[in-house]
C-alpha cells in the first residue's frame, strides 16, 4: 500500500500541488510529517507566516533547518544592547536567503553575530557582520534558528522586502556588449532535489549557440557538471570564493540559471535574474506566477511537463526582447 505521504509528495512532484493538497488536508494534523508539507501548500496560497509555521514543523522530525544549539533562542525580548546570533543553516542558499533578516535584528537594536558557514563568511562580514564557524568561546544573551527567522519576525508575503540586500564591485570591465551568466545545476550531493532541478547542458549549449553573435555568455559551474565544449566563457577557474562570484555575477546584464545558491546571491544583488523551476519548485518560488516576492529582480521560468525544452524555448523569446 502507497503511503499517503509519499502519493502526496509525488503529486506535487509531478505539477499536481491541489490533489497533493487534498491528501494532506484528509490526514492528522498532529502529525508533523503533513504539517510540514502543508506548509508549502500555505506559502503556494500566499500564506508566508502560517506557511513558515507548518515548516517549522520539519524541525521535529529531521526535514527542516539544524540542531539547535546552546542558549535560549529570541522571541520578542528588548534586544538594544543584546548580542544576537543567527544560527544558518540549511544548504548555501538558504544562507544567503535568510542573511537579509539579519538587518531587522540590528533595526531592533541587536549586536548581531552570524554563525554560517565558513565559506559565507568573508561576504556576510563585508557588509558589517561578525562572523564565526564555532561557539565554544562567544557570550551571546539569545540566537535565532535563520530559516525561521521570518516567522518569528511576523513577516508576511505583504511585508517581506524584495529590495537588494547583498553588494558587491564588478570585477570585469564593460565590454559594449550584453554579459549573461549561465548556470544549469547546483549540489549534486542534494539527491533529493538536485536532479528535479538540473537542466541538461545539451539544451544551454543549445541556447548559447544560437545567441553568441548578440551577447557574451559566462558559465557559472563551478564544481560538478563542466563541460570543456562550453561555448564562450568559462568562470570555474574564477569562482574560489563567495566573494569573487559576487563580483563577476555584479559583472553580468542577467544570470539565467537553476535554482542554486548562485540564484539566491544574484536575485539578493538585485541583478535581473531569470531562473528555471521545477514542477516542485523551492518555497520561495511556491507562489504561482512569474515573478517572487522574495526578490524584485527575479522572473521564474516554470517547468511544465516532463522536458525543460519548453522553458528554454520561452527564455529564448524573452532573450530576444531582453
């Protein structure tokens, strides 16, 4: 017998979200497993903060954010004066997504230190904040778990800003012509999503070829993936840090790319960013449409169907225009 769940799950998958939706909303709603999955089911109805709810639920069953670690977390307490950590986590990405709350907690008066990531750590601390990879000697009064920070903020799809809140210096000089960046797919060690999101190189060497008389094209794959035939421009040799990617992506016209960590910097940048959803697509993308309170430079190029042919079939019309 099928688990509900997973029949749910394989819905949504599929580009099914209102049957996977009717399963869930049949089950307990004591057990965490649907109360996480519904909570994208929220988001996707423009419901951030009871959607931010539901996945806090993951927390509970292992699917959703980090360990905690020590010390109480903050809820709505006087910070003026208080030192803050905001705990990162989830993969790189999520990261970069939730480091644009960190301004709230210094509005709200916090001394705020971010534990991330080590390789995150030179761009967050370029923009004012302290950065450690370990605890074992910092007095903090209280830390936030970032993938929740907007629920315990309040913030709703109405406030959430989707203004630029990560910077960076170009590194290449202008050219005359359009730079675009090219990225088409992320960690491949995420083997629950990676390969719904990846996009056959066969099709983006498709796309650059046609284009390369009109604009000049730069790869953003760095680890996994490369290919030597890459029409124009390979960055895999310049992408050492965080910081160096920020300033060749601060360098492009548009990123036309995956869902991957470069998206979220280069939407964060606010340089124009088209990006390539899958049928299940992130929760900053569950909302229907083509555009992302999450990011005002973002235009999301939906999958429809099993083949990405179609999607960069419309990237190649927009292209045209852009």
């Amino acid at each position: 017998m099928i688990d509900p769940l997973d029949k749910a799950l394989a819905y949504s998958k599929s580009g099914f979200p209102e049957k996977s939706e009717e399963i869930l909303r049949s089950l307990s709603q004591d057990d965490n497993r649907v109360l996480f999955n519904l909570g994208w089911h929220d988001i996707r109805h423009g419901d951030l903060l009871k959607g931010m709810e539901g996945l806090n639920a993951g927390r509970h069953i292992e699917v959703f954010g980090s360990p905690p670690i020590a010390g109480p977390i903050w809820r709505d307490e006087p910070l003026q004066g208080k030192t803050l950590v905001v705990r990162m986590e989830g993969g790189l990405g999520d990261e970069i997504i939730n480091f644009r709350f960190c301004s709230h907690f210094r509005d709200l008066g916090a001394n705020v230190v971010i534990f991330c990531d080590p390789s995150l750590a030179g761009l967050f601390t370029s923009h004012g904040y302290p950065c450690v990879s370990a605890l074992d000697h910092l007095h903090y009064d209280y830390w936030i778990p970032a993938m929740s920070a907007s629920y315990v903020l309040g913030i709703t799809h109405k406030t959430l800003s989707g203004e630029p809140y990560i910077k960076a210096t170009p590194t290449l000089e202008s050219c005359g012509r359009i730079r675009v960046g090219v990225r088409w797919g992320g960690n491949v060690q995420n083997n629950d999503v990676e390969p719904s999101r990846k996009i056959p190189y066969k099709l983006i060497k498709e796309f650059v070829e046609d284009w390369d008389y009109k604009a000049d094209f730069y790869s953003f794959q760095r680890d996994t993936d490369l290919h030597l035939d890459f029409p124009q421009f390979d960055l895999a040799g310049h992408l050492a840090t965080w910081e160096a990617t920020a300033g060749l992506i601060s360098s492009m016209d548009l990123m036309i790319t995956s869902c991957t960590s470069v998206a979220h910097l280069s939407a964060a940048m606010g340089v124009p960013t088209w990006i390539m959803i899958p049928q299940m697509p992130y929760y900053t993308w569950a909302m229907p449409g083509n555009t992302s309170p999450w990011y005002d430079s973002v235009r999301l190029f939906r999958k429809d169907g099993e083949d990405w042919d179609p999607v960069l079939e419309n990237i190649d019309k927009e292209f045209a225009a852009f």
